[in-house]
C-alpha cells in the first residue's frame, strides 16, 4: 500500500514546509535584513550561504540586496555546473 503523498508546490509552501528547509540557512536578524528589502531584491552572501565557510559561521557572511534575477541566474548557473558531482562532493570557488 503506498504511503501519503508528498507535498508539492503551493501546498508545501502554505504548509509551511520553505522554514525546515531554510532553517540552516538563517543568521541571527535575518528577518530584519528581509523585511527591509524591496520586493525585486533578495539578498546575495559571500561565502555562499550552501558553502562550508557560510555554514561554519552564518553571520561572519557579506550580505547585500540585489535585484532577484542576478540571483536567479547566479544559482541557476552554479545548479547547471555542479549538477552531475556527486553529492558532498567539496568545491572550492575562486572569484578573480
């Protein structure tokens, strides 16, 4: 007999299933930094949130706002390249 269905989509997101995933990912006034954005910014770190630096020290991290679609582009970029690594493989980028 199969199990229950996993959420998708809107459903996830009205469940409240985006604040498990993005836990690991909050530094102390997050929320702050957030609510002052406006609503085609997001907000870019450096080390990347995902990298081992950002997670040893999430709030040691530079922050600033940038509009949404450089950070579409950037993270769909860094998805397109890192896609067939195995998972935990370490990468180390350099900016130059």
């Amino acid at each position: 007999m199969p199990g229950p269905r996993p959420r998708r989509g809107l459903t996830w997101i009205a469940a409240g299933g985006y604040e498990a995933f993005y836990e690991s990912l909050r530094w102390p006034g997050w929320q702050e930094e957030a609510h002052d954005l406006q609503l085609t910014h997001g907000i870019a770190a450096h080390p990347f949130l995902w990298s081992s630096q950002a997670r040893h020290d999430l709030a040691a991290t530079h922050r600033t706002p940038v509009p949404l679609h450089e950070l579409f582009v950037l993270h769909r970029d860094f998805a397109e390249r890192l896609a067939d690594l195995p998972d935990e493989t370490l990468v180390q980028i350099d900016f130059t």
